[in-house]
C-alpha cells in the first residue's frame, strides 16, 4: 500500500515536469514574434524588406520633405572600410533615390561581407522601400579591392506626417566561412 502512495505523488510531479519543459519549449518558439511585437511598439530594431520591391509610377508628393540618414558599422574582426557617400538626403515621399556606400578590402585575403540594415524609429522602416540593394546578397570583395555598392529606395507617400527623419544603419558582417560552407555543399550537389 505505501507503493501506491509514493507512486501518485511522483506520477503528478513527472507530470509538472513535463508541463513545464513543455511550457519553456513554447515560450522559446513564441519569443520571435513576441520580440517583432515588442520592436514594433517600441520602434527598436526596425526590420527593412529583404527582397526588391518593383518601383511603379505613383504620386510623388511634393509638398513634403522627409530626411534620411545613413550610418555604416563594421562589426568586430569585419576589417573592410565601409563609409556611405551620402550621409543624408532629403526626398519627396513617393520620389526614387539612389544613394552609394563604399566598401575597401584592405585584409590580404579574400572576404565575402553581408550588410543588415535596420532603420530608427522603427515604425519608419515599413515605409522604406528598397528597389536595389547591396543588402540583399552577399558582397565578396577579393583582398585590396574596393567597390562601390548603391542602394535605390523610395519613401511610401503613406508615410505618418510625424515622421520627418530617420535612420538606416548598415552592419557589415564577416560571412567568408559560411559563404564557403554554401559553395561547398552547393559543389558537392552538382556532382
């Protein structure tokens, strides 16, 4: 009888465990979109489009000017030089902008870069549209090599009266060790 007895109290604590793993399981999974609510309403860490949008002919409002503001970072080991040549420009929502950044391998080996862009306040990245960007691949630049990349992008006429001004920031990351990985496997397929 005192089997029977241990044995419930253990049953029902293997059952709290398992309920809490599960639990802490979920709440892992839900924290992407919990952290994407969380940047929307406090407009940190504004997420830009990651693909090309086609630019169509719209109105282009003139009566406003909106200002955009470039900053470009390199993150640690990351040892190109990369400066944006036009750090701000004022447009016309609904007007197409080409702005360029400048990238200097100066390493004495071959590095393959990725820029993330992110814009502040974050609620202005939705209306930031990206026609072309060095963004949305990755940019190998042979060892001593500089480059010229260009973005063109439109502001969406929709754009809040409030937003007069933001920021794209660019982070340029070192990816030449995945970016190999990619070749290799891609080379190991097509054989």
């Amino acid at each position: 009888m005192s089997e029977q007895y241990n044995e419930s109290p253990n049953k029902k604590l293997v059952i709290k465990l398992v309920a809490i793993v599960f639990g802490m399981f979920t709440f892992g999974f839900a924290l992407v979109p919990l952290y994407d609510v969380f940047c929307d309403i406090t407009g940190i860490n504004g997420k830009t489009n990651e693909t090309a949008i086609v630019y169509e002919a719209i109105d282009i409002d003139k009566d406003r000017l909106i200002t955009v503001e470039f900053i470009t970072k390199t993150t640690t080991g990351m040892p190109w030089a990369f400066e944006a040549r036009t750090e701000r420009i004022q447009v016309h929502p609904g007007e197409l902008n080409t702005v360029e950044f400048y990238v200097r391998n100066p390493a004495f080996r071959d590095i393959v870069g990725q820029a993330i862009p992110s814009v502040s306040p974050g609620t202005a990245a939705i209306y930031l549209n990206k026609t072309e960007c060095f963004c949305f691949n990755n940019q190998p630049l042979p060892s001593g090599e500089e480059a010229v990349m260009p973005m063109q992008f439109y502001v969406d006429p929709q754009i809040p009266e409030e937003l007069t001004t933001f920021t794209v920031q660019y982070t340029l990351y070192d990816v030449t060790a995945a970016a190999e990985k990619v070749a290799a496997a891609q080379a190991e397929v097509s054989e």
